[in-house]
C-alpha cells in the first residue's frame, strides 16, 4: 500500500490510504449529526448518559477561562525516602504540557526524554504540582531550577525510577466562572444525588483527541498495524480504542439501567481501591454495591484480563463483537493489550465548594483516583440534565481537548521520546490529559 501524507485538522501526519478512508467516513458520520451506534465512532447518546442526573439541572457557567482556574495537584502513592539513584523534583507549572517539562528537564540535565519519569501527565491549560523523577547521574540543579511556565520547589532523592500509575489521585481546585444565580442550590442537589449514586467513572473526551482523531488513527492501527507511527502516538491510539470499549460498556449498563445493578459472573471490585473479584451471591454483593463498599469494574480489553463469566461474560463478548473489535482479545497482539478492569463508579466524598462573587460564580474542590476525568464530574455539575457525556467532545468553557488532542506539541514530544513499555496495561495507565 501507497503511503501518503495527509493533513489532519491542520497538523501533517503520516498515514496510509486505509488511515485516510477511516478519518474520511468519521468525519462524514459526524456531519451527519445521526446517533445510531451502529459504529465505534457513534457519538455518545446525550439524553441517555444525562439521565444519570434524573432531571436535575446544572450550575450552568464556564471553568478552565485562563489557567489559575483549573489547578491540579498530584497526591503521590509514596514519598521519597531521602536516598538512592533517582531525584524526585516536585514541580510546579503554568499553562504548559507535561511533555514540553519532560523534554526540557532531559536537555538540562543532559539525559534523554525517556530517563524522566511521572506518574501520569496532566494538564496544559492548568496550575499543576506534580513529582517527576530524574536518574541521579544528571546531578540536578533541584529545588530553584526552572524555565518557561515551570519551577522545581522541592528536590528529594529516592530508589526507583516513577512509573505511569505511581500516584493514588489528583487533588482539583477549580473556578466556575458565570454560573446561574441560584447555582448553591442546584449545585446542592446534583452532589447530594452523585453522592448516593456514584459518578460513572468515564474516560473524558480528551483521552480520544480533538473530533476523537486519537481514536480514529487506533481503530486505523489495528486494521493496519504496519502504519508508520511513531511508538508513543501508537501507543496512545491504541489506548483510545480500548477506552472507547470501556465507555461504550458503561452507556450500555446506563441505559439497560444495570450500571448500580449485580449481574451475575461479572467482575466486581472494592471501593475506592482493592481487590476484584467475581460476583456470585447476588443478594449479598448487591447490599455491598448500594452501600457503596464495591462497584462493576467494566472491561480494558485484553488478553490477560480478568475474564467475567456467565451472562456478564455474554455481555461483554457480545459488545466486542458489535464494535468488531474482537481483535482486541488476540494474544499475539503482545503486551500493549493485556487489558486489566476499570471500576465503573467513583464517590465524590470530599467535595467542597464556596461562592466566589467576584467571577460571579463558585470555587469547587474534590479528589479524584488516579485514572478518573475531573471534566467528567464537572460536566455533570455544570450541565445537570443537559450534560452530553464524557465523548462529547469540546464545548465552550469545558475546554475538552486536553493533552491527548493531536496538537504539534504533542507530536513533536512524541517524535523525541522514546516508549519504554513502561505500563503493562495500556488501557488504564494515566497517559494523557489529567485524569
């Protein structure tokens, strides 16, 4: 096959004639407005994923209007002890990409991109603090080394290299900026209702890309495997489709009205964090999951996953086979599909929020796992019964393209570094925009 060079919204990217086709029909689906998912393009059924707020209405208002707005702040899984081989930096940073701070640490400590280590990227369009280690061997200028949008506030040595998933959550503090005038009390009855019923734990729009380019060039890789991409977008692509899975598994459970609801055989795991298990007293796990001491942990399909059995198990083939992405399953596709569980809700326990009359709106706090979309949760919150759901994509005010969007920045870091087949489970690694 013929490659060619294509433009894709504005950015050159390197693609065969089948890349091309792909993103043509996608492109075509999507101006023809229709909902029918009859294909793993199909945008989000917006009526079915709002009903989840039974009617409640949003705050209305606009967050992440310039950086201070949307600040993240990393809860790390461990601190560093004080000895060993690596330098944790903790880091903070204005309105640039975890990419651009890989890239440039690596050229002032003299060591290459792929020697930088972080627990999961976060966002552009934010104040963040996070932990990044470097190898000790780069001799580190630490605590008051800085450049363009970023410093280094703390310098501390330890005995391993951060991994992807390295880190229990993220701390969010955002402004909502414009809200409605009685927002306190909408924004009251949203959470209490969250509170009882969980947050489905969806993968927000950026993990797909701007207009879901990041999953249209996975679905291309793997009819076409051969495609010249470099290793890091591969890898981000592919996790599109199988969060893309996971998503559509959770619509499905929504809209069957099942997603609070046992099944039998399906994998269950504890809440906020544990072991998975298989369901197989009805009755007792179903005390357990309205209590809120476990949830359906739905499929990042793979190989090596925890297989559901019974009529769940029907479910989730049956899904696959409905988006022909059966191939997910292939052993020999190797370690980029070993797939692993993703729980399907998640509890807002610790959100607070106060007014800000300044900005006419309120100021919101709460944690979230690792793995979890802020922008989901604030979706549901701002737009209530009118919320469109976690792939709809970018909306004024949401600012949803994140991190995985194809943006030249992002192509550009993905052409310097190298991928070190850091996470065995590609799926629910926190790769890309803040979780």
């Amino acid at each position: 096959m013929t490659c060619q060079r294509f433009r894709w919204g504005g950015l050159v990217s390197v693609g065969c004639g089948v890349h091309a086709e792909i993103i043509s029909k996608y492109r075509h689906f999507c101006k023809s407005g229709s909902e029918t998912v009859d294909s793993p393009f199909a945008p989000a059924n917006s009526l079915s994923w709002s009903s989840w707020l039974a009617g409640l209405q949003g705050t209305g208002g606009r967050v992440k209007t310039t950086p201070e707005d949307f600040q993240v702040e990393e809860i790390p899984a461990y601190e560093p002890v004080g000895d060993g081989e690596y330098v944790y930096l903790w880091v903070k940073k204005r309105d640039v990409s975890a990419d651009h701070i890989r890239r440039e640490l690596a050229r002032v400590s003299g060591i290459t991109p792929r020697e930088v280590g972080m627990a999961g990227l976060k966002d552009r369009k934010a104040i963040t603090w996070q932990w990044i280690s470097v190898p000790l061997k780069a001799n580190p200028a630490g605590q008051g080394l800085c450049g363009a949008g970023w410093t280094v506030l703390r310098a501390v040595r330890h005995r391993n290299k951060l991994r992807p998933g390295h880190l229990r959550g993220n701390r969010f503090r955002l402004v909502v900026r414009e809200a409605k005038a009685n927002w306190e009390s909408l924004l009251g009855q949203v959470v209490d209702h969250l509170k009882k019923v969980g947050v489905p734990n969806a993968y927000g729009a950026q993990r797909f890309g701007r207009d879901r380019q990041t999953l249209a060039l996975g679905l291309s890789l793997l009819e076409n495997p051969q495609l010249p991409v470099n290793p890091w977008l591969r890898r981000l692509a592919l996790s599109a489709v199988q969060s893309h899975v996971f998503n559509t598994w959770v619509l499905n459970r929504l809209k069957a009205g099942t997603l609070r609801q046992v099944i039998e055989g399906e994998i269950l795991g504890h809440c906020p964090r544990g072991g998975l298990f298989t369901a197989v007293d009805l009755v007792a796990e179903q005390k357990r999951l309205e209590a809120g001491e476990i949830v359906p942990a739905g499929p990042i399909p793979g190989s090596r996953i925890l297989p559901a059995k019974g009529p769940a198990g029907l479910i989730e083939s049956q899904l696959l086979e409905e988006l022909n992405l059966c191939k997910l399953m292939d052993p020999s596709r190797g370690r980029l599909f070993c797939g692993t569980r993703r729980r399907a809700l998640l509890y807002p326990s610790d959100l607070v929020w106060h007014a800000a009359p300044e900005v006419r709106g309120y100021r919101l706090e709460f944690s979230l796992p690792e793995g979890s979309y802020a922008t989901v949760l604030a979706g549901m919150l701002l737009e209530g019964e009118s919320w469109r759901g976690p792939e709809a994509g970018e909306k004024e005010g949401m600012d949803e393209a994140g991190e995985e969007g194809l943006t030249e920045e992002s192509l550009e870091a993905a052409e310097l570094s190298e991928v070190e087949g850091e996470s065995a489970t590609l799926g629910d690694s926190p790769v890309g925009g803040t979780e």
